[in-house]
C-alpha cells in the first residue's frame, strides 16, 4: 500500500513538473537560442554596427552623391538616393539576418546536434520548438531593425517622423521570408548543398531584382514578377511609405502588409507541421 501511494505521489508530482514547461515551453526554447546566440554574439554586434554604416555610407553616401549628381537631390521618387536606398537596405537587413537563422540553426537542431528530438522527449511540444525560433529570430530582427534605424536617422536618411514605423517593417520583411524558409529546412534530411544554393539563387536574386537599389519600375517588364512575389519588394516599398512618404495607391500598401503577414503566418504554420510529423515519428 506504501509503495502504490509513494508511485501516485510521484506520478503527481511528474505530472505537476511538467504543467509549466508545457505551459511555457516556447519561451524555453526561446530561452536557448539566445543562449547558443551569446557563442556568436560577437559576430553578431560587428554586423550590427559594421554593416550598417558600410552600406548606408557606401551605397547612401558614396553612390547617392553621384546619382544626386546626375538626378537631382530629389530625383529619386522625390527624394535624395540615401533616402531612396536607405529603408531598402535596412530591409535586406532584416532578411539577412533571417536567413542566417532560419537555415543553420534549423538544420542543427533536426540533424546536425539534434536538440529538438530531446526537447520534444521533455515535455515540450513539436510546435512550441517551431514557436520558440521564431520568437528568438523576432527578438534578434527587432534589435537589428531598430539599430539600422537609428544610424539611418544619424545619416539624415529619415525625413519623415513616421519612419520609425519601418523597424516593425524590416521585422514582419524577415519573418515573411524566413518562415518559408525554415519550413522548407525542416524537411531536408540532408543538406547536400540547399542551403548555399538558396542563399545564391534566391536570397541573392532578390536583393537585386526587388526595388533595393533603383526603381523597380525601371527593370525591363520581364523580371519585374520577381519583385512582385519578393518579400523584401513588398517591405521596402512599405517602408519606404514610413520613412519618406513615398505616394502609392493605399490598395496597394493594404496588400503589402496582408502579402507579408499571410508568407508569415502560413509558412509558420507549415513548419509547425513539419515538426509534429519529423519529431513524432
């Protein structure tokens, strides 16, 4: 009779232990990402500051005083070339960052040091995993979003009050390309070489071919598609509304936040499916 109350004792006990991590188990997961980020912190402060004062001084300063030069301080949708590029390149930002965190450390976790098949053996479900990146990759696009902004502002590449509103754009831009992203990792058994050709043959492309560095309306008409499906066309053209005003049908702002929400959400909630079925095998 001792020994059955001493097994419900601890059967309860078990089973009270595991209420907060089932509760809270994304932030847990959250929790140690930002922990295996501080092996790479260093990496990631450079970045932070080198990259926006070498892009927004090459690109913004370097090239926009030719291009000033030749169109006009406000020849560039009504504005000088820094203020043109400069919501672009804190948007290609954002989705730099993301790409760098919803590839590797996916893969790691599923293959390479697979830490999500033990989380998913503690009390921790297959889709709070998936939540948990996703608020760590948040966190770190909010922080990087937020100092791009804050050098775009000491460059002068800011005339209007709004343009703080772009940080949360930078943000949702990271996460619309991010989360199709990391579904599709999810699923590779083996990175044979996806990954760098998606850096290469994707992420590159539409750096190019999205509105970043001139008008996309300026592409010949046959590779303009690419901005349009491009993430990064959609939230650079919304945060240039933020930053400087730039005129565009509000049609066509409204179908900027619903295409990046819905890339966003929808991809999110595949790579939860993903997870379920791959750890739950």
């Amino acid at each position: 009779m001792t020994e059955l109350t001493t097994t419900s004792a601890d059967s309860s006990s078990a089973i009270r232990a595991a209420v907060k991590p089932r509760r809270f188990g994304a932030w847990y997961v959250a929790e140690h990402r930002f922990r295996v980020m501080r092996s790479y912190l260093q990496t990631v402060i450079v970045t932070a500051f080198g990259y926006p004062l070498l892009y927004l001084f090459a690109l913004g300063v370097g090239l926009g005083s030719l291009v000033d030069q030749t169109q006009g301080p406000q020849g560039v949708g009504g504005v000088s070339y820094l203020a043109f590029v400069a919501p672009a390149l804190l948007c290609t930002a954002a989705v730099t960052v993301a790409s760098e965190e919803f590839t590797y450390p996916v893969m790691l976790g599923f293959k390479w040091n697979p830490t999500f098949f033990g989380m998913n053996a503690a009390p921790i479900a297959p889709g709070q995993i998936i939540d948990g990146i996703v608020i760590s990759v948040t966190v770190r696009l909010l922080l990087a979003s937020t100092l791009y902004y804050v050098i775009m502002v000491l460059f002068g590449a800011v005339p209007s009050a709004a343009g703080v509103v772009a940080i949360l754009v930078g943000t949702l831009g990271g996460l619309a390309f991010g989360a199709p992203v990391m579904a599709y990792v999810a699923t590779l058994e083996q990175d044979t070489g996806q990954i760098a050709m998606l850096m290469r043959f994707v992420l590159l492309p539409m750096t190019l071919f999205s509105g970043t560095f001139f008008p996309l309306a300026s592409m010949p008409g046959y590779l303009q598609w690419i901005g349009w499906i491009s993430p990064l066309w959609h939230s650079t053209e919304l945060a240039r509304v933020f930053t400087y005003g730039s005129v565009e049908p509000i049609w066509l702002t409204v179908v900027h936040i619903l295409y990046l929400a819905a890339l966003f959400v929808v991809f999110w909630m595949w790579a939860r499916r993903v997870a379920v079925r791959r750890l739950n095998k």
